[in-house]
C-alpha cells in the first residue's frame, strides 16, 4: 500500500509538527502568564474560539509525542527484519 519511506516521511513530518505548535503555542502561554493584563504585540489571538494556549499547547505535545513514538517504532521494525550478522560489529 504505502512504502516504508513514505510511512517513515509522515511521521518525521507528524513528529515536525507537534515541535512547532509546542513551541509557538508555549511562547503565546508564557507570555500571558508573566504579563496577564498586557497586550502582547508579537501574540495573537487563538484562532479557535474557546480555546486557551495552553490546551493548544497539550495538543500538539500529544501529536508530537504520537509522531516519536511511531517513528521510533518504525526505525525498531525496520531493523528487525534484517538478519544479525548484516549490521558491522
């Protein structure tokens, strides 16, 4: 169905992701932590309605823990199959 670099691709890019809403969306959590009255000028407003930075945040921490767990998942797979003496002592 789908190669193994492909599959190997999209959890890279999976992994990419959460790492930058983590960090965009703790930066904004920071910053209205220290200052909570102040209008940040390099901040905007969450684009979901409802919904506050640091739930943003949680979300793309699980996406990003996601995209590790199955990329190291698909490094441990793929070497599985090898036999023992194909990788140099």
């Amino acid at each position: 169905m789908f190669r193994p670099q492909t599959i190997l691709a999209f959890r890279i890019v999976l992994a990419a992701i959460g790492i930058v809403g983590t960090i965009y969306f703790g930066s904004q959590f920071v910053k209205e932590a220290v200052n909570p009255n102040t209008n940040q000028p390099y901040t905007t407003s969450s684009p979901i309605k409802n919904v506050i930075p640091v739930e943003l945040e949680t979300i793309f921490v699980v996406v990003m823990l996601v995209g590790f767990g199955t990329l190291s998942y698909g490094v441990v797979v793929s070497r599985s199959d090898k036999p023992t003496d194909f990788y140099p002592v």
